[in-house]
C-alpha cells in the first residue's frame, strides 16, 4: 500500500492505505499531467528593435558583401545572358562548381535577407539537361541589369 504526503503552501495532506492507480485516480495524475508549480522567473524586459524601412536596401546589401560574393555580381553583370555553372566556378577561383552554393547561399543570401532584398532579383538560376547532361547557368537578376560598376566596401 502506498503512503502519499501532498504539501500546498504551508498545509500537508497524508493519504494512506491506498493502491497506486487509486492514488493517481485522487491526485488526478497519470504521469503526463502539470507537476507541483514551481517559483515562477521574473519576467524580463525585452527590448523592441523597430525598423524604421520595410524598403530594400540594395546600397546597404552591396555594402555587406564580402570580396567573392562582389566577384559573383560582377560576373552576373558582365554575362547579361547568362555563365554555365562551371565557367562561373572557374572565374569566382573554385574547383567545383558545387562550391557556388556557399557564395549564393551564405555569402548572398544572409546579406540579401538582412536588406529586405529578394535574392531571385539579385541572380537566378536554371538547370537545363542537353544531351542528357545536367547545364547549370546562372543569369543576372533585375537589380543587376542596371547596375554600373560593383565597388568592395573599404
């Protein structure tokens, strides 16, 4: 037989002589139920962060960029009509044009994101399969097409 002892604030309960399920039946617990509260945590303050634009900031974006990424939209720029993924590997200094995703994604992509900047407007890509071979070619995207000369940040 079980002996139970519930405690709430300064009062103690003690049930005695009871099976186990007939105890969890009284105390209404079956295991997946809320536990004996605890002491709650203070509440912190959280500060508000406010954007002051919901605008693309593509000066800002450029800006951040680091000096392969800035490679990349150079390249985007010249090629109007699009680089074969292999070309465009070759030209940013890579082995495998597989590595293009760590430019597109973390070099472009984080800074795209923090500047409200959709990264399709940047560059966009399209696999094509002549001959039954995979063509990756990256073409330039709306912001790019306009743009005059890509300079890195100092």
């Amino acid at each position: 037989m079980a002996k139970v002892i519930i405690r709430r604030g300064e009062s103690e309960f003690e049930v005695s002589d009871l099976t186990f399920e007939q105890v969890k039946e009284l105390v209404g617990v079956n295991g997946y139920g809320k536990h004996v509260p605890t002491k709650e945590a203070p509440v912190r303050a959280v500060e508000q962060t406010t954007k002051t634009s919901r605008e693309p900031d593509f000066a800002g974006f450029l800006a951040s960029l680091k000096e392969r990424p800035l490679r990349f939209i150079e390249i985007m720029r010249s090629h109007p009509n699009g680089i074969e993924a292999n070309m465009l590997a070759g030209m940013l200094g890579f082995i495998d044009a597989r590595q293009i995703g760590g430019v597109t994604g973390g070099g472009l992509g984080k800074a795209a994101k923090r500047n409200r900047i959709k990264l399709s407007d940047v560059y966009r890509s399209k696999a094509t399969f002549p001959n039954g071979k995979r063509l990756m070619t990256f073409y330039p995207g709306k912001l790019l097409r306009g743009l005059q000369e890509v300079k890195p940040a100092a």
